[in-house]
C-alpha cells in the first residue's frame, strides 16, 4: 500500500514538473480579447502550423478571414473546417503561390474587388531548408517564398489598407545568423547552395530581409497609421521542418521526440505573439518593433542599418518590376 501511494505520488510529480516546463517552454499567452467584427483580415499560408491556429483564433473574433493556399482542394477542406469550428461563415480560401508574382497579382486584384478595405495583413507563408529551386520568376525559392514576394504582396495591397490597420510579418530568432548580406547574390538561385549551412544561411537571409523591410515600411506608412510588426513565434512543431535531415529521419525523429515533446512550442502557443500583436491595443502606438513572447525585443544590429534598407527597398522593387 505505501509503495504504491509512494510509486503514485513519483509519478504526479514527474508529471506536474513536466507541465511546468512545457508551459514555459510554450511562452506566454495572449490576454487581450477585443472582437474584430467588421474587420477583413488577410494572411498568407493559414493551410497549417502557426497561420491555421492564427486564422482560427481571429475568425472566433468575429473577422472576416482571406488566407491562402496552393492547393485549392485542400483549402477548401480547412475553409470549411474553419467555418464550422468557429461558427463564422465569413472564411475564404483563396489561391496564392508566392512564388510566382502573376500569382500574387492576381490575387491582389481578386481582394481589390472584394473587400472595400483591408484591416489586418499577415505574411505568414514560408518554408525552411528547402532544397534550391529557381522560381518561376528567376529567385531562390526560400528567397521568395519568405520575403520577396510578401514584398510584392504587402506593396500591391498598400493603397487597400485602410487607417489604424496593421501588417505583420512572420520573422525569425535566425536572422540573427545573418550576420553581413549581400544585395548583389542575395536574391539568386545558387544551384550549389545544397549544404545545411547554405540551406540554414538562406532562411537566416529572407527573415532578415523581412525585418529591414518592415522598417522601412514602417517609416513610410506612418502618416497613414498604418502600424507593422515583426514576430519571432519561437521553436514550434509545424510542417515547416518537412525539409530538415535531423527530422525526416524516422530513428532520430522519434530519438528527439521526448525533449521536443517540451522544449518545441504548439501552433497554439507559437500563435501568440502574432495574435497580441493582431488584437493587442498595448501595441498601437508601437510600430516598425519585433516581438517574441508577446514584447518587444532588440533585433540584430544588421536588421537596424537604415542605407541597407533603403537599397534592400529599392532592389525589390526592382526585382518584383514595381519600377
Ligand atoms: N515553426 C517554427 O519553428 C518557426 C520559427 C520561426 C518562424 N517561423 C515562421 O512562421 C511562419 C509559419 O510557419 P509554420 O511553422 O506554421 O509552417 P507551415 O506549417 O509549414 O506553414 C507554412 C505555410 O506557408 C505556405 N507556403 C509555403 N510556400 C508557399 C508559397 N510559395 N506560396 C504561398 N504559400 C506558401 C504553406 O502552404 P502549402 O500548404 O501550400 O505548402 C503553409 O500554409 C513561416 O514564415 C516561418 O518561417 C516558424
């Protein structure tokens, strides 16, 4: 009988300091509750992971949800997903492929005729340690995917965004491995780029860039009070790392199964920080900042050097033939 209250009580507290650190581990959680009924709500890439929660958590606010996909289908499966687990009819699917600009100018001109204004712009789609591909439109893939064609998305949709909206970008604590870029190959498909490092360089690359975008952007649009954020959702469990050796493998998947059970946050908790600064009204007077765990934070030196904007802007609207 003792060694069974004593076997019994070994395991709640195994148990209780397990929840403990998963809950720490997951970060904070956003507090603020406002509705958004009457809001159109933009976000890019909600098939899964972080986007999906996102989209759910704001369709229970009441918005009105665009987000995007590849494969119409299988949106269409999520939009009705959605609609029932939120009760919120107002969810669309619309298709979009980053990586392809006639894409992106096409759905641009579809929300243009839909939507009178737009009140919320999350760049959310990406991909992580994706092999090299030239796109459709010359550019790495990663390159792309993350960063330049959300530039050509969020210009496109600029005029649409109504006063007081916000923009977010989807950033990255691995933009601190940037640690120089250059604007000259940047950009460009390198087929050797095939190594880890040059994988891992390249997503460090596009989130850096997202961040001096949305510096820049921030300084433009703030006359409009157009508000813009950068999120650093943390380590989370998502599709993203369908790419990465260490978890394609299935032995060393399942090796690391246990510490990523608690250390590798859920989509729920990697949406948080996106959600706080969709909602949060602490931080409307904030804009151009990145955040994770729900406050602002200082990125890397780099992300901050104003003349590599400015010629990081002026490169992509050339890329993406805005001049
Ligand atoms: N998970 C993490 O640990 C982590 C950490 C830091 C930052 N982030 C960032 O958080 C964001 C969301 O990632 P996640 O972890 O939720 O990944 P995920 O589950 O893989 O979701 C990525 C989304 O992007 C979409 N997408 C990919 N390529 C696209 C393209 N060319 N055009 C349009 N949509 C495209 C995917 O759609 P398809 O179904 O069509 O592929 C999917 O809906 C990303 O920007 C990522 O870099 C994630």
């Amino acid at each position: 009988m003792k060694w069974t209250l004593l076997k019994s009580a070994t395991c709640l507290g195994a148990a209780l300091i397990l929840y403990y650190f998963k809950k720490r581990c997951g970060g904070p959680v956003c507090r603020c509750f406002s509705r958004l009924d009457n809001k159109i709500i933009v976000i890019t890439g909600a098939t899964s992971g972080i986007g999906l929660v996102v989209a759910q958590l704001l369709a229970n606010r009441g918005a009105s949800i665009i987000f995007t996909a590849r494969n119409i289908d299988e949106g269409i499966v999520i939009q009705n997903y959605l609609r029932a687990a939120t009760k919120n009819p107002k969810i669309y699917c619309k298709y979009l492929d980053l990586n392809d600009f006639a894409s992106i100018h096409k759905f641009v001109l579809h929300v243009n005729q839909a939507c009178s204004t737009v009140d919320l712009l999350i760049n959310n789609a990406g991909v992580f340690f994706h092999p090299p591909s030239e796109t459709v439109n010359k550019f790495d893939v990663t390159f792309q995917t993350n960063y330049l064609g959300h530039f050509l998305l969020t210009e496109l949709l600029l005029p649409k965004l109504a006063a007081s909206s916000r923009i977010i970008f989807l950033s990255s604590a691995a933009h601190f491995l940037a640690k120089s870029l250059d604007l000259k190959t940047v950009a460009a498909f390198d087929p050797e780029a095939v190594g880890s490092s040059a994988r891992f360089q390249s997503y460090a690359n596009s989130k850096l860039c997202l961040l001096l975008y949305s510096k820049n952007l921030a300084r433009r649009c703030k006359e409009r009070n157009i508000n813009v954020y950068s999120v650093d959702p943390g380590s989370v469990e998502t599709s993203i790392y369908r790419h990465f050796p260490f978890l394609r493998n299935p032995i060393l998947k399942a090796l690391q199964r246990p510490i990523r059970f608690i250390v590798v946050r859920t989509p729920f908790q990697g949406a948080q920080t996106v959600l706080h600064c969709a909602v949060s009204p602490h931080v409307s007077k904030e804009t151009g900042l990145y955040y994770s765990d729900l406050v602002s934070k200082t990125p890397s030196d780099l992300s901050q050097d104003f003349e590599l904007s400015t010629q990081l802007y002026d490169c992509s609207r050339r890329w993406t033939g805005l001049v």
